[in-house]
C-alpha cells in the first residue's frame, strides 16, 4: 500500500479493497457492513464516515473500474504512422487493461449485479460506449484521412474491440480461463489487426 497516503486515505483504500472481496466473494446483497468493516480492520463508523451507505460503496467500485477503461482506451491517430501499428498499440493497451487483476475483479462484481438489475446493465452499457469512444475517434480520423473506407465509425471500433475480447477477456471473465500466452496474445491481436484492415482499410499496408 502507498506508504504516502495519510491514515484517513489509507483506511478509505482498505475499506474499498474489503468491499471488492466481499462482493466478489458473496456478491452485493449478501454483503453486511459488519463483515466489511471487519475485513478492512476498522470500525464500522469509520467506514460510514467515508461511504454514507453499501451503495456509494459499490458506486466507488464501479468509478474504479471506469477509471481503468478510462486510462486503457486513448488513442491518438496519427497520419505518419502505419495503422497496423496504430491499432496494434491500441490493443496491447487493452490486453494490459484484461490482465489486470483488479480490473477482472471488478468487472465480475459489476457483471453479477447487472444480471440482478436491468437499470444498472443499461447505466453499464451507456458509460462503456463513452468510455471507449477513443477507438471510434480514431477510425472517424482515418476514414477523414481517406485510409479507411467509409463505415460507421462506432460500428467499426466496436467491431475490433469485440473480436479482441472474445479470445482475451470475456473467456476469463465468466469461465476463469486463463489468459492465453504471450506468443498466442500476440498472434491474437496480429490477426485482429490483419482481419480489421483486410476489411476496413483502403491500403491495408499503409
């Protein structure tokens, strides 16, 4: 834990640590703020004096795991280099967002309360499609440059981002597969690549 934090940030830390292993391990309704509270090692009015109540809690959570996406998905197009480079980029920055432990976890907890709560999944599905607007920017750049042949540019990042997430994240997330290994992540996301340009690309090798 960063030994920098002051006493009150680093008990909020262990407090929205203890809450992502409660609901993980026995989902949101089951959790008390009794059993967090004592796995996070403090008092349960220290943790309502951070989190007014289990919802804001899990609120916290799920900031946390947007925050990840937030910081996995920027990405800047640029005339000068190959696209294949470009997206090749983009998605080694994806799989580093799928390794993540933490974030696995977290997706796990949001996915299971979704499943529970049609508003939530809704509320999920909207924040993800801002989240992951980076991409769509990117593909609306290249069409604009005359790389790319015309297409919806949503449509289209939506397209990659779910050929790279069929082999290197929802197979982790709802069976527990492990991740593929290196070389295979590398051959995944090369031919990811190659499919994308193949059909989108004007000059698939510019």
């Amino acid at each position: 834990m960063n030994t920098h934090l002051t006493l009150s940030e680093r008990k909020r830390a262990a407090i929205v640590d203890a809450a992502l292993r409660e609901f993980r391990e026995k989902g949101f309704q089951a959790t008390s703020m009794d059993a967090l509270s004592a796995r996070a090692g403090v008092s349960k009015r220290t943790v309502y004096n951070h989190f007014p109540s289990k919802e804001a809690l899990f609120q916290e959570l799920v900031q946390q795991m947007f925050d990840f996406v937030s910081d996995h998905t920027v990405v800047g197009y640029s005339s000068e280099q190959t696209l294949a480079d470009q997206l090749t980029r983009f998605a080694h920055s994806e799989l580093t967002l799928f390794q993540s432990t933490r974030f696995q976890d977290l997706a796990k907890v949001l996915l299971v309360e979704c499943v529970h709560s049609p508003e939530l999944a809704e509320e999920t599905r909207t924040r993800f499609e801002q989240q992951e607007k980076g991409l769509d920017n990117w593909v609306a750049d290249a069409i604009a440059d005359g790389r790319l042949k015309p297409v919806d540019a949503s449509y289209a990042a939506n397209q990659f981002i779910g050929v790279l997430k069929a082999s290197l994240f929802w197979p982790q997330l709802l069976m527990n597969l492990p991740l593929p290994t290196e070389e295979q992540c590398t051959y995944i996301i090369d031919d990811s690549v190659k499919m994308f340009l193949s059909h989108h690309a004007i000059d698939p090798n510019t």
